[in-house]
C-alpha cells in the first residue's frame, strides 16, 4: 500500500482578484495482495482508495465495510472474454472483487455474504470502475449474496454514488437498502 498527497494548489491573483484554493484528496494506491479492509480503515475521509488491475477476493469472515466518505476506485470493470461464471470468470483486463460462501459444505453461511456494507451513518461514499463478482462455492445457496448493501439501520446513509461498475451472480440483490427511504439524498 502506497500513499501520497498532491499538492495543494493555491493561485492567489494580485490586484484585487479572487484568490482560489483546489485542494486534491490523498490517494492511497493497492495492489491485489493488499489487505483491502485495513487499505479502506487506513484511507482518510474523502480520500481516494485506488487499486490496480488483477482479482481482489474477499476474506472468508466477509466482505468489506465502509463508514465513512471515501472512494474506492479500480482501473476499469472487467471485459469478460469466455468461461463466465462459478467458479471461475475469465476476464482480460479491469479490476474484481470476488466474494463466495465461507463454507464448501454448508449454503447456508453464503445468506449473509455481502462483498461491500456501507454501513451509516456515512454522507460521500463512491464506488468506481471494477466489477463484482459473486462466486458461493458448493453448495451455492439460491437467494444468498448481495453485491453491495447500504445499510442505514444505524444512522443515515446519504450520496452513494455508483459508477461504472459491473455485478456479476449477486445470488441476491445486486444493490441492496435496508432502512433506505427513497428520495433521500
């Protein structure tokens, strides 16, 4: 894991002008052998989680938890070639995240598998450029796994913002809300 901070940006016009200040967010850069939850703990608010191209899978205890603002961003989704699907998608570029059911031998561990829980309260957490993938082992349980779930049971979740991502076989929901009410911004 690499961090860096761009430089602040002051430009400050003489002669009565505006001055202006564009202050860019610190950027903590992964690879796919990173520990992706410490990469997120460890990203400050508002900063920037980038990760490379390659497969990042979830650990067996769960998927990922974000609480507070902050940008997860990959190079791209994946451009699936052939072979798609459980248990392995063949893909030629991007980045994914892979989540599965804990256990070979029981399905029902897979019903709680959620590879990102935004989980309030929380206001700023984007999602960009990689794709998701839902891979639940044997026995795959019909109906288990989301994608991503945005849970405001505990306080307010506001300005999620998904962009360019793809979720493959969530099992369940691809987005999930609990305690979500629509028209909440």
């Amino acid at each position: 894991m690499h961090k860096f901070s761009t430089a602040l940006l002051l430009a400050a016009l003489v002669c009565g002008t505006a001055h202006a200040l564009i202050v860019t967010p610190e950027i903590t850069l992964v690879d796919k052998d990173a520990d992706i939850q410490a990469a997120i703990d460890a990203t400050p608010d508002y900063g920037i989680l980038k990760l490379g191209e390659g497969v990042f899978t979830a650990p067996d205890t769960g998927g990922f938890s974000i609480t507070k603002p902050i940008t997860i961003e990959g190079v791209g989704r994946p451009d699936y070639s052939e072979g798609i699907g459980p248990p392995k998608a063949a893909w030629t570029h991007g980045t994914v995240f892979r989540f599965h059911n804990p256990s070979t031998t029981d399905s029902s561990q897979a019903k709680n598998s959620t590879l990102f829980q935004i989980v309030g309260p929380v206001k700023g957490v984007t999602l960009r450029d990689f794709g998701i993938e839902n891979h639940l082992g044997k026995p795959t349980a019909m109906g288990c796994g989301d994608g991503i779930r945005i849970d405001a049971t505990a306080g307010y979740v506001g300005q999620v913002r998904i962009e360019n991502v793809s979720i493959l076989f969530p099992g369940r929901d691809c987005i999930r809300a609990a305690g979500v009410s629509l028209g909440d911004s």
